[in-house]
C-alpha cells in the first residue's frame, strides 16, 4: 500500500514547472525550516477574502534544502501574503511573464 501522506512530505528534488506568460506570473516564497509543511496564502490587494494557498515544501538544490512556497498562475497585480490567518506582507507585485521572490527567512 502507497502512503500518499509521507509522499508529499517527502523534500522535492525535480524542477518546478510553472505557467507563465502574457498576463500570468509567478511568486515563490522562501521561508525558514519553521514553517515547512505550513500553509502561506495569496490574495489579491483590497480582497483579502479572496485567498489561495500553498503549503511550504522542502526543495533540494544539490547538498542544500530550500523552503519555499510555490504560487503559479498569478495574474499580473499587487498581492497580501498571509500565514496563520494574519497578513504578514502587503503590496507584493507580481507581473505577467515573471517570476517574483520574496524573502521570508529572516
């Protein structure tokens, strides 16, 4: 029997494919070991109802573990980052064709 739940825990080591282009972006965010397995959710400015998610997943890029949440598909605007139900960054700007970073390890 497959245990699809220590599956997905498992630290990814093959490439992230994201969809990009035109009016589409992309965002990764980079957290510290802490909130691994964690959720960090998106909204667009001025709709903070209106929230997606992605769970903080372990990456390894060669010897080293990144952290990082993965959101592909951003439509190009301003967005609120939050996690445990508080936003914790406002004003993010992700714009069509690219990826946007933000640092969340300090």
């Amino acid at each position: 029997m497959h245990d699809h739940h220590h599956a997905h825990r498992r630290p990814r080591s093959e490439h992230v494919v994201l969809e990009l282009g035109g009016d589409l972006g992309a965002l990764v965010v980079f957290t510290g070991a802490e909130l691994l397995h964690e959720e960090i959710e998106l909204s667009p400015a001025g709709d903070d109802a209106a929230r997606s998610h992605k769970d903080v997943l372990e990456r390894r890029l060669g010897a080293r573990s990144a952290y990082a949440a993965v959101f592909d598909r951003v439509p190009a605007g301003a967005y609120t980052l939050w996690h445990g139900g508080e936003a914790r960054t406002r004003g993010v700007e992700v714009a069509g064709g690219a990826v946007a970073e933000l640092d969340w390890t300090s």
